[in-house]
C-alpha cells in the first residue's frame, strides 16, 4: 500500500508491484485521515513538485506519511503545510474511501516524493522497480529510460485478475526520486485485455512524462477506457 517504504525495501522488495496493491486491498480497516481535502488536475507546491498531475477524477486524502531525515515516518493531516525539503508517501483515491472495494469506479493513488540527501533517495537510484517483476504473466508493459547522467525514468504495467487490478507505475529518479502507482479494478475497464491496457498505459506513460517536464499534457483520454 506504501510506496518506497525502506523497511518493506529490505524485506519485500521482490513483491513490491504486487504486494503494495495487494495491501491496498487488504488494509481497507486502516483509520482514514479526516483531512477531508479533495484534488482534482493536480496539486501544486507539492513537496518541491511546482505542479503534481492527476488523472481524472476527485482524490480524497486518505493517508500520507513525511519520512525524516533519520528514516522515521510522521503522520501528515493534510497537505496544506507541503514542505519542499521534505520527503513523503501516501495514498489518495476517486471515490468513497470508507469502501473501496465495493466501489468499483475507484482509482488509486500510491506516491512517493523521496528529497535528494535523503537515505531513501540514495538508496533508490540504486535500482529499477520495472525490473523486479514477480510474475512475467502478469507483466503488461514496460519502459526503462537511462540517461547519460544516471538519471532514469521507468514505467511497467501489471494485470492481476485474481485481485481484480492493474497497476500502473511511473517512476523517476533525477535530483529527487518520484514514484507513482495508479491502480485501476479491472471490472471497470471496457476492455480488460493486455493490449489494450498496454496502450492506455503508454499513453499515461507518455503524458506523465509531458507533465513531470513542463509540456502541455491531457488525461481525459483515460475516461474512454472505462464504462
């Protein structure tokens, strides 16, 4: 459920794709936030982040974390006080968070936002996420760019029918490292098939990446894929 968490690095790192949607699943019973706050489009100042896109949709804050500098994790209430040399992961969703499962038109939000000089940060440049695929059957798409520099971005996409998922991953590692994870029920696709939610995972690739470089970019094509 919590991306980039370092304690689930060193112990689950294999299962991270899998696991932490699976969790999303599983820990419906944790104690959501009372933040009450709602983002559509994007969040801006965002922990260093001028603009944070979203896909369509209202998000609710449901749970976010800062991580310190000594690699201690505290409680965020809201969003209001984003500290740009501050580091943070969190989860918000479209729809009604007290019943995610049941409310098949939900889409989660998993991220990440780990601050250059943070352990965290160091320790992942140190590898891609895209690599570590648990199950190759469930591997829709993938997509690593490195750079000269070392800096990277990466995207995978993963299908799981057993839990009724797809997850979509876009990752980046420049100064800072960002990790987001969209994940989408499958019973609210049109077409729940590998090719087509391979392409509308490159399309979200492809705009994710216009967004996060300051180009003009659209999501509203995403809503074409689902009933």
């Amino acid at each position: 459920m919590i991306i980039l968490i370092s304690y689930l690095w060193s112990n689950a790192m294999r299962m991270k794709n899998k696991l932490l949607t699976i969790l999303s699943f599983l820990l419906i019973s944790v104690t959501i936030s009372q933040a009450n706050e709602t983002f559509s489009n994007n969040i801006s100042d965002f922990y260093g982040i001028d603009s944070f896109p979203l896909l369509p949709g209202e998000y609710n804050f449901v749970f976010a974390d800062e991580i310190t500098h000594d690699g201690s994790f505290q409680p965020v209430d809201n969003f209001n006080n984003s500290r740009p040399n501050s580091s943070i992961q969190g989860e918000i969703r479209t729809g009604n968070i007290d019943a995610y499962i049941a409310d098949g038109n939900s889409i989660s939000l998993n991220f990440a936002i780990l601050q250059d000089g943070s352990t965290e940060n160091d320790f992942r440049k140190t590898f891609y996420a895209c690599n570590v695929v648990r199950d190759p059957t469930e591997l829709v798409s993938t997509t690593i760019e490195v750079f000269d520099d070392n800096s990277f971005v990466e995207f995978c996409a993963f299908k799981s029918p057993e839990f009724n998922f797809v997850s979509y991953n876009y990752n980046f590692c420049t100064d800072k490292c960002v990790e987001l994870q969209y994940t989408f029920f499958l019973t609210n696709m049109k077409d729940p098939s590998k090719d087509v939610l391979g392409e509308l995972g490159m399309r979200i690739y492809n705009n994710l990446d216009r967004a996060f470089n300051g180009i003009y970019y659209d999501f509203n094509f995403v809503d074409t894929y689902l009933k």
